[in-house]
C-alpha cells in the first residue's frame, strides 16, 4: 500500500482527498503548515509528497526546497491554483517533480501519484550517507564537513553508491553510470575504485565502500 503525506490547510479539502485516496488503497497522512512537513517527512517513509504552495509557517516552495538540501529525493507534487509559466519554473527550480493546478480531478491526482511512487526525485541537490556528502550542483564530497578530494569519474561512483545505499550496485550498473555504451577496458572499474577508497579513507581513517563479492559494491550509514 502506497503512503503519501498531504500538506494542506485547506481542512475540507485534504478531508475529501485523504478519503478518495483511502478508496484507491493509498495511505494518507496529513498536515497543515510547513514546519511540521519537514518533520513528518524526517520521521515516516512517504512515497509522495503533496505540496500546497500557500502554506502557513513556511510555504510550500521553502519546504520543497529545504528538503533537497537534505538530500530527500522524495517525489513531490505541488498543488497549486497557480498555473503561469513562471510559477511552473519556480516550483521546478526548488525542487518540485510535478505540478498539479487547482481545481483538479481526484482520478488525475491518484494518477501522478502512482507514476512518481515508481521513482525517487531526480531534484535532490545533495545526498547524504552518514557524515558523508555530495553537493550535486558543485560537485563536490564532504566527510565530516571535511572536503574529500574527487576526481569526476570517482565523483560519478560514489554518487550511484550514495543514491542505493544501503543497497549495493553491481559493477555493471557503476560502470554504465559513467561510460555509458562506450565500455572501457575491463580493469578501469577496479582502478577507479582503488582511488575512490583511497580518496574516502585518506578522510576517513577507515573504509567505506565495501566489496560484494560476485556483484559489486555498497556504501553504508555508519552506526
């Protein structure tokens, strides 16, 4: 069963949305301000967020932008009564993966969740595992706020590891990620992890990226 969380204070409203999604075998939490999105979101496993703009506290582009800065690449999708252009880009700009203007169809909102519950946000801005960090619009690695030294191909490795974690990635996923068809020789995966333990361990005083042996690699949360 899928779980979203609404975020609206417009009570009659979220009231007849959480119950047509109940018909539809969807699992609706509810708020009304942002403040208590951004905890809700810490504290429960969602598949999608819906997202009023107008928000009491804090609105609903300063939330969607205040998660991808977490690193949640949690789906989201604005309501809105809004539908300029400009409104449209400013909701993608922080963060947003889809825009649904009011008043809508309650059969068209069960749609799009669907299709993003089958995703996770491309959006996200940065990723976290554990005292570790990618900012994905400087391109840079943090371990304890400590800059870790990158080279584009390690940071491209480490980024797919990130966005799995805690799961593994097969070492034809890794390399797919960064070559795409054109396939290079069949050690430059392995050198290039080399460098990428080495980069990591030279902040870290210990390994973070793990061998699965017959399939790939992972990174994980540390305890």
């Amino acid at each position: 069963m899928l779980s979203v969380l609404l975020v609206e204070d417009d009570i009659d409203l979220a009231l007849t949305i959480v119950e047509y999604l109940a018909l539809d075998n969807i699992t609706c939490d509810h708020c009304t301000n942002g403040v208590a999105a951004i905890e809700l979101v810490a504290k429960n496993s969602y598949q999608v967020l819906l997202l009023d703009i107008n928000l009491p506290k804090m609105n609903g582009l300063s939330v969607c932008q205040k998660l991808r800065e977490q690193g949640q690449d949690l789906p989201v999708l604005m309501l809105t009564a809004k539908d300029s252009l400009q409104d449209k880009l400013a909701g993608f700009d922080a963060g947003t993966d889809d825009y649904l203007v009011k008043p809508f169809e309650l059969e068209e909102l069960c749609a799009r969740i669907q299709v993003l519950a089958k995703r996770r946000s491309g959006q996200v801005k940065q990723l976290r595992c554990g005292d570790l960090s990618l900012d994905l619009n400087s391109k840079q690695g943090f371990y304890q706020q400590q800059l870790v030294k990158l080279t584009p191909t390690t940071f491209k490795l480490l980024e797919q590891l990130m966005r799995a974690s805690p799961d593994p990635v097969s070492r034809q996923a890794l390399s797919q990620s960064v070559w795409g068809e054109e396939q290079p020789d069949s050690n430059s995966l392995k050198v290039h992890m080399f460098h990428l333990r080495k980069q990591l361990s030279q902040v870290a005083n210990k390994e973070l990226v793990s061998t699965v042996t017959g399939f790939g690699f992972a990174i994980a949360p540390e305890e």
